[in-house]
C-alpha cells in the first residue's frame, strides 16, 4: 500500500524556495505577514498570546517574529522583527513576546528542515488539548496528522524558559504538528505557506472530531483509508497551494500589509 500510486489533485507545484536570498526573505516575510491577517481572520487571536516565526534564509539561526502586542489584523511587513540566536532585536523597533523565543527557537535549532513554526490560542484545539489525546483519522483532511503529531503530555503554565522550549522540540521531533496539554496547537513546515495551512488544517479536525464525537461514536479510518488520505492531504505542495490562495485574498483585500 505504501509504495501504490497515490492519485492527486493536478495543481501547480509550488516551490519551496527562491532563487535568491533576498527574493527568499522578502517572500516568507510577505507571507508571514499575510499569515498573522489570516490568523485574526479566523479568530485565533489571544490577546497578546501567539506567534508565527519564519527562519531567515541568510542567517539560518536568526528568525522573524511578530512584535508583542500588536494584534494579528494589523501587522505589517515592516512590523516584523528578526532575533538573533539570543532573542535580541537585531532589526525592528518593538519588543517581542518572551514566550516566542523559548518555543520557537530551540524548533529552529533542533529541526533544520523547519522554516516556518506557527503557534496560537484556538478555540478548538485548546478543548482538544485537554483531552490529553492524540487526533484520531475520522476526517480525510486530519489524516495531514495521522501518525504525524505528537502530544506534549506536561504543562507547566507559561512557557518562558528555553528548557521547556527544548522539551517541545525534542518530543516534536520529525513530526509537522504537536498538541500542547491544556495549552494548544503548534505546527511547523518547510514554508510557511506550509505552517500556517497546517495548523488552519489542525485546528479545523480539532473542532470536526469534537463535534463528532458529540454527536456519537464517530468511525475511525483504516490503517490502510488513513495512510492513503494522509499521502493526498498530508502533501507539502497541496497546502503551498491552499495558502496562495488565501494569500491572493488578504493581498487584495488588506493591502496594507504589505507595507
């Protein structure tokens, strides 16, 4: 089953990466941003709570990051700022929130296949959290996850010092989503076009199986219906794909976040 052709959707293969590094920064910047509308858009801002990073082409442990408190539907490309390995500023005017820096550094660190880790408060993945449960594949899309996502089974309130950061990551490991007990969800991709599909993707079969299962005893897929719906829906080109067009959408309509 796992070597069969897998039939899938005629779309456009997206790059994952530009020809050149200034092309490169200036596309995951604009997305990054792009992502931080889409994020407000679906109600998953917090308050201050939440942050999307992207790692810079040029210097892979550096990392761009939404300012503190500055909600989702305003931010900018200008807002973003870049941290160096040791969460300073090293370009932009603002602060930024301590607890982006201890999750979303020691990813960057340990994954360098990763470049672009998205991290939120929802609504239905907070719920899902605490469930203390991995997603089961009841829906075609959540098989993204299946055998693809880890729980991090502790919880310790916030997440300000790098060695709870350090534990995510080591439980991540080459997994593309986590579930955080009692706190929330955190995806992670090669793009981030990739990320923030992943987690709009998460949290959306964290609301689907919890309706679900409010309803009755939902059927659970086969290993072998699972495994041939994450080779369509788990594709890093298909959720390149889903975010352009979301992207094309922000950019029409909210122009101003590419200032």
């Amino acid at each position: 089953m796992t070597d069969a052709p897998v039939a899938e959707l005629d779309l456009d293969t997206l790059p994952e990466q530009l020809d050149s590094v200034a092309a490169e920064r200036a596309h995951r910047k604009r997305q990054l941003a792009v992502a931080f509308r889409l994020f407000a858009r679906y109600g998953f801002d917090e308050g201050i709570a939440g942050h999307l990073t992207a790692r810079d082409p040029e210097f892979p442990n550096r990392f761009w990051v939404n300012p503190y408190a500055v909600h989702f539907s305003r931010i900018k490309v200008s807002d973003l700022l870049l941290l160096d390995e040791n969460g300073k500023v090293v370009e932009g005017t603002r602060r930024t929130n301590k607890a982006a820096f201890a999750i979303h550094s020691t990813i960057h660190e340990a994954r360098e296949d990763v470049v672009a880790v998205a991290h939120a408060h929802t609504i239905h993945g907070r719920a899902w959290s605490a469930l203390n449960r991995l997603l089961d594949p009841i829906i075609q899309e959540s098989c993204a996850f299946y055998e693809n996502h880890v729980l991090f089974d502790e919880y310790k309130g916030l997440v300000l010092e790098r060695d709870e950061g350090v534990r995510i990551a080591a439980r991540l490991g080459p997994k593309r989503a986590a579930i955080l007990r009692h706190h929330g969800l955190l995806t992670v991709g090669r793009s981030v076009g990739e990320a923030a599909w992943w987690f709009i993707t998460m949290e959306r079969a964290c609301h689907m199986q919890l309706l679900a299962e409010a309803a009755g005893t939902p059927r659970v897929m086969t290993a072998e219906e699972a495994t041939l719906a994450a080779r369509q829906f788990g594709s890093a080109n298909m959720a390149r794909n889903n975010f352009r067009l979301l992207e094309d959408l922000i950019v029409e309509q909210e122009p101003d976040v590419l200032d």
